[in-house]
C-alpha cells in the first residue's frame, strides 16, 4: 500500500505533460536551440516591468479586486475595441492568473463531473487534462489533414454530441496545428452549439499572429449578445510575459459574481503590481506585439521554406499561431525522435504525442526567435531529416 492509493483517482491520472518530459532530458545543455516550448526568447520588456516595479514602489501589495483592477478592465476593453471593433464594457472581462487559469476555471463554471466537452485535436494537452482533473469527460475530434493542410469536418464534430455534452473547446489559431477557422467554421459551429444549446470555450490567446494579414477570425465577429461563449485568453504570448502567470476570460456579465467567486476559492485574485505591468502591456504595447508579430512571420518563413525544401516532411505554413507541425517521412515514434534529434542537432522540438489524437507521428517546433537562429535550428533540422 502506497501512500498515493490514497490520493484522488483524478489527480492521479492527470498525465505527465509529453512536451516537458523532453525538456527535462535535454534542459541546459550547451548551444541548444530550444523550440520546443509556447514562447519567444525575449524578455518581457522594459515599459512594462517599471509599471509593475512602480506599483510595488507605491506599496500596492494588498489584497485587490477578485475580478480585477478596473484600470485593468477598461484596458482590455480598450484592446478589443482596437483589434477586435467590440463595444463591450468593462463587466464583461475578468483578469485571472494565467491564461491556464481562464481555462480552468471556466471548465469550473460550465461542467459538472461526468459532462462532455468536445474539443478539436491535436490539441495543446493542458485543455484535455484541465478537463479530466475537473471529472469532465475530454472528448477530441481530429481535425483532417491533407496535402499538409487541417481542416475541420463539422459532420464529425456534430457526430461526437451525446446527451452529456455541454460544450466545444475550439482553440483558434490552433496549438499545434496553425490550424484557424475561417469566418464560415465559426458560424458552423456556432450554428451547431445553438442548436444543441452548448457553450462554447473560445481560446483565441494566437489571434494576432495570423499570417494573412490583420488578426484572425474571431467569434467576436460572429456571435450575437446572448449565445453562450466563454473566451479564454493570456498576456503570455503578445507580451513575452510567459512567466508572469496573467490572463484574462470576456464573459457575459451576468457570470460576474460566479467568476469572482472561483478567483475568490483558488487564487484570490492576481497581484496587484502585476496586473499593472498588464496594463503597460495593453495601453502601451501595441508596437512590441507588432514587432513579435513581424518576428513570428519571418522565421515562420525561413523555417517553413527550409523544411519543405527537404522534400521529406508533410506539412504547409501555418495559417496562424506560433508553430511548425510537421510530419517527417520515416518517423513512426515522434517521442524518440524527438529525443534522438536534441541528441544529434541540438534542436528541441516537442513530440506530437503529446498533442493527442491525430498528432502522435507529428512533431512541433515554435518558431518565434530570431530569425537567425531560428534558420540555424532550420538547417540542422535539415540536414538530420535529409540524412535518415
Ligand atoms: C492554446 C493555448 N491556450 C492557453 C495557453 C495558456 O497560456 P498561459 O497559461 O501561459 O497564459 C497556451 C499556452 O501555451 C496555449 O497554447
């Protein structure tokens, strides 16, 4: 008898994460380019640490608002009439630690153990398991691929509704797969959660780097006042601020006191000083995220084109996200590979089986560096997929 027999059957199964268990192996070796993990190699910038270090400065170290500052608020509320032309008020976002902790907590607002939630796979893993540990059932439908290409298959996404569903995850533009709904996917599947009366959990944290030009399709465009949409979202990845753990979730307002309450039982709130830096972030960043978004699509180019030249590896540029997801002849085990080509090239990519059904034989690359490594990272990769 373990002392573990006696912990939650659900804690026990949550599954070790299949993207750190390579960079666990490989973690600090020298010269490694390590495009395994969501994020850029900047720091997050200075304008925005000063108005975090200012707030701590001025003693903004007490307990603070459950929903978020209000400055914090109106900010986003600012941010989405800019990139989104939304008109929403300030009740309608809600700040919360980490775009992981939008997630969580609105699979605490929507499902009850034993519910449903359909989600389109591969998928980034935490969604699943964020589920599960919840007791939700995690329910993927594959998205299809073709001549390097995903597309969605509503017929499939319709068929994988049961009496116990309560809603779709749709993660648009898509970890891993650069997969992004059109603006006629969003209706579809708007169409199909009005008609069975489901939620949606929007994760639009990639909209902004979509390589068409100007950001990518949202639900915002498409949704009237009273369907049922949670968005979830993150400072993590427009900001580099990663490591900071702030997100965001737009709700309708009514689910204002229910989602303080769940702050007000995990976290309690996000610190103060923080949430400061978050507003430097969107008041003063639109020019930063420009240039990470200009990053993003030149060394998506450079290492896209290097890949696809080798003629061995089935994959198209991703439409938007920050990923390459690529499926390399030959490959039949993308853990080992993975560890076989950090061994080999110094390169980390993150093995697709970590991102579940349909990705096992994929591998994922994040390509927002620069540019000049991230064209180092291409030609070593390269030169391994060209000599096996
Ligand atoms: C699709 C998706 N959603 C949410 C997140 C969560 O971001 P964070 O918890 O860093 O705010 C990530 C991070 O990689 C992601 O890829």
């Amino acid at each position: 008898m373990s002392i573990l027999d006696s912990l939650s059957p659900r804690a026990l199964a949550a599954p070790e994460s299949g993207i750190v268990e390579v960079v666990n192996y490989a973690r600090g070796r020298e010269g490694l380019l390590p495009l395994w993990v969501g994020e850029g190699d900047l720091p997050t910038p200075d304008f925005i640490n000063r108005a975090a270090m200012a707030s701590l400065n001025a003693g903004e170290t007490f307990y603070t608002w459950q929903r978020g500052i209000p400055e914090l608020r109106q900010a986003l509320a600012d941010y989405y009439g800019r990139h989104f032309g939304t008109s929403l008020p300030m009740e309608n976002f809600y700040v919360v630690g980490s775009g992981m902790q939008a997630i969580q907590l609105s699979v605490q607002a929507i499902t009850s153990p034993g519910d449903e939630m359909v989600y389109l796979s591969p998928a980034w893993p935490n969604i699943a398991a964020a589920l599960e540990i919840a007791g939700a059932r995690s329910v993927p439908v594959p998205l299809q691929f073709e001549h390097g290409k995903w597309s969605l298959d509503l017929e499939r996404l319709e068929a994988a509704i049961t009496p116990k569903t309560k809603g779709f995850f749709i993660n648009t533009p898509s970890n891993p797969t650069g997969w992004t709904a059109t603006h006629q996917d969003l209706r579809d599947i708007l169409a199909l959660a009005r008609k069975h009366d489901l939620w949606i959990m929007a994760d639009e944290i990639y909209a902004l780097y979509y390589y068409a030009g100007g950001r990518a399709p949202s639900f915002l465009d498409v949704k009237e006042a009273d369907d049922k949409i949670i968005f979830v979202n993150s400072f993590s990845k427009n900001w580099s601020m990663t490591g900071w753990r702030v997100g965001w979730i737009v709700a309708p307002a009514e689910l204002g006191q229910v989602i303080e309450n769940l702050v007000q039982y995990s976290t309690s709130g996000v610190a103060q000083f923080m949430q400061r830096g978050a507003v430097a972030a969107l008041n003063e960043g639109d020019d930063f995220v420009r240039a990470n978004i200009a990053k993003a699509t030149r060394s998506r180019d450079i290492l896209c084109d290097a890949l696809i030249a080798t003629n061995r590896v089935q994959t198209l540029k991703p439409d938007g996200a920050l990923y390459s997801f690529l499926r390399i002849d030959g490959v039949t085990d993308s853990r080992k590979a993975a560890i076989d080509i950090v061994d080999k090239t110094g390169v980390g990519l993150a093995p697709g089986t970590a991102f579940g059904l349909g990705g096992e034989l994929f591998m994922r690359a994040c390509f927002l560096r620069d540019p000049v490594q991230v064209a180092d990272a291409a030609e070593r990769l390269s030169r391994y997929i060209l000599g096996l």
